[in-house]
C-alpha cells in the first residue's frame, strides 16, 4: 500500500458543528407500506452510539447539527432534472412516478415490496420526505466548506437521471447540490466519490459534457445497473452505461484487491487536479451482512470497509480537499456498523 493511507498530521480543520443528524428526519419506507429493508435504525442507531461515546459524547454541542435548514426548490430541481419530469413530481403523477422509481409493481402488474395496506403514510408524502434529504446534502456541503468536513446522514440519489427516476433516487441530490453551489458561486468544481455497491449511473449521466465535476465510482461489475442490454429496440444507448470519469469494476471474489483497485483510481484522480470540493457517497451496501439481493455481488468485511473510508479520507485531508459525505446505500440492520466505524475514527480528527 503506498502512501496514501498514512496518517497525516498536519493541522486539525477548524472547529465546528459537522455531524447532521434530525430526529424529525426519518430514513424508513415502512409508514408508506414499501417493504424496502431501509431501516430508520441506521441513522438513529448510530446517533445514539455518538452521544453515549465517552469522548464524543460530552462534546455533542461541537459537532451536531439537530436540524436540516436549507430549503430546495423547483428551481433547484430544475437545474438538474428536465422541466417535464420536474412538472410531473409537482402533479398527480408523482404517485406513478414514485411507484416506477421504487419498483413497487412487477412486469404482472402485481405489487412488489408493497403493501398500502400497512401504510400510515400516504406514497406521495415520500416526495417531501426525499426533498429534505436533498436539501440536507446542500447544507452537509456548505458545512464542508466552512469546516473541512461534514457527514449527513441519508442522501447519495446517484440513480435519478435528468427525466425520471431510477434505483429507488427520485432525484439526483448529489448533482443538485454541486449545481446549486455553483449557482451562488461558492464552488467551480467538485469531485464525486461513489462508494455505493451499485455504479453511479444517474451522476454519470448527469455530469458527462461538464469538466468542472470528475466522477469516480467503484462498485460491482456485475448485477443492476449493469445488468441490461448495452442499447434498446430503438437502438438508443442504456444511460446506465455511460461510464463515469473513473470507473472502477470490482468482481464478485475480488474483494482481497477491492482496496487496491480503489488507491489506484484515487491517484488517477489525485492527477487532474484538487476540485473546490468532494462529495463522497459513503455506501455502506457493499457490506457482506448487506441485506438487499441486488448488491449481493461484493461482500466486504467491516476491516476491509474501515480501510476504504480511511484511505478515501486521508487522501482528501492530505490534499486540503473540503470533504462532505452522505450515506447512499446501505440495507438492513447492520447498515449502522459502517457509518459508525467511520464517523468515531473521522469525527476526533475535526475537533
């Protein structure tokens, strides 16, 4: 392993709340009746492991953030995402535009990992739901570049494209984020890290003709997104295909190299120059006790987790890069045990 997963020890990043967690803000799918396995103890659990930390837990004032205030508008959305599909989430068809993005109805016409009738919620309530999600990576970026770091727990859409949703992403909020941020002139360029199981389809696709974001996704070679036919009837390229600027393709048993494979793409982008700024989707599905079938195709240990979130931190610290992370994926109720591992070792770091 060369030098980029040293211990740095330049100076600290300036104090500052960095850690956004809102009670209010819930991760689950159950109150809408989608049987999903995205559990609300992720975020919830790992919460309150922070607050009984011996260390971490007096300083609680230092690094929380116990509310998301930025606001996201149409307009924010419509910076990313086309004005028809923009149109229809602010209509009757968000509904079906919702029940298509997560999958709820199978090729039969049958419901498939749902069930309204355990819903206490109703579906289109979802939309405002994810909208605070969006609105939670603008805010977990801004604090990043104020204090060098934050973490914000939910985010990481990458499937969403410009005119519909993909991948249970209804929206794109890493590039709503990047793009908002460059509106207000805060950033001109920006890296994306994607560390989620599945390839960052959507970003990619969102970001290609733009210079000022570089893309990188490490992710399973095999498996959804990847798993359909290159073009349609039509003969029209799969988005999906579109590769990001570093694409990095781990196969089922690679997982001893997985590490490796990574250092060397972060020191092809380490070659392109420091960005105003890296997003990081810190997924936490590639997670050998992962409990959703489609990211079943990388199973890593949690040392070997440990080792990817240190080697993608260090590598950014090291190089003076303001750094936000949000969570992207992450199934079943061993989900917290990746951001948890991170943020105890990430968090003294920045106090």
């Amino acid at each position: 392993m060369s030098g980029l997963i040293e211990c740095f020890t330049d100076t600290l990043d300036t104090d500052g709340d960095m850690i956004i967690y809102d009670p209010n803000m819930k991760e689950g799918l159950a109150e809408f009746g989608i049987e999903i396995p995205l559990p609300h103890s992720r975020a919830a659990t790992t919460f309150a492991k922070l607050k009984g930390h011996t260390i971490l837990g007096p300083r609680i004032d230092q690094w929380h953030i116990n509310k998301v205030n930025e606001t996201v508008t149409r307009k924010d959305l419509l910076r990313v995402h086309s004005v028809e599909y923009v149109t229809r989430l602010y209509s009757d068809q968000l509904e079906e535009e919702i029940i298509r993005t997560f999958e709820l109805i199978d090729k039969n016409g049958r419901y498939y990992r749902y069930n309204p009738d355990k819903a206490t919620l109703p579906l289109t309530r979802l939309f405002d739901r994810l909208l605070v999600k969006v609105a939670a990576t603008v805010q977990c970026c801004r604090q990043a570049l104020e204090n060098n770091f934050c973490f914000a727990f939910g985010g990481g859409m990458h499937h969403a494209k410009r005119d519909y949703g993909a991948g249970f992403c209804l929206v794109n909020d890493i590039v709503i984020a990047l793009r908002k941020l460059q509106s207000e002139n805060l950033i001109r360029t920006a890296w994306v890290i994607d560390l989620d199981a599945h390839k960052g389809d959507g970003t990619a696709v969102l970001t290609q003709e733009d210079s000022s974001i570089t893309t990188l996704s490490i992710h399973m070679a095999k498996g959804w997104p990847l798993d359909g036919d290159a073009h349609d009837e039509q003969g029209r390229p799969n988005p999906s295909f579109v590769p990001s600027d570093i694409d990095i393709a781990v196969t089922a048993g690679e997982e001893n190299i997985y590490v490796v494979r990574l250092e060397e793409g972060l020191e092809k982008l380490g070659s392109t120059g420091p960005p105003d700024l890296a997003l990081v989707l810190a997924g936490s599905d590639p997670y050998a006790k992962d409990t959703l079938p489609s990211a079943g195709e990388l199973k890593l240990s949690l040392a070997q987790l440990k080792e990817r979130d240190q080697l993608v931190y260090q590598f950014l610290k090291h190089q003076h890069i303001p750094r936000a992370y949000v969570t992207a994926g992450g199934y079943g109720e061993h989900a917290w045990e990746v951001d948890w591992q991170f943020i105890e070792w990430a968090l003294p770091d920045n106090l």
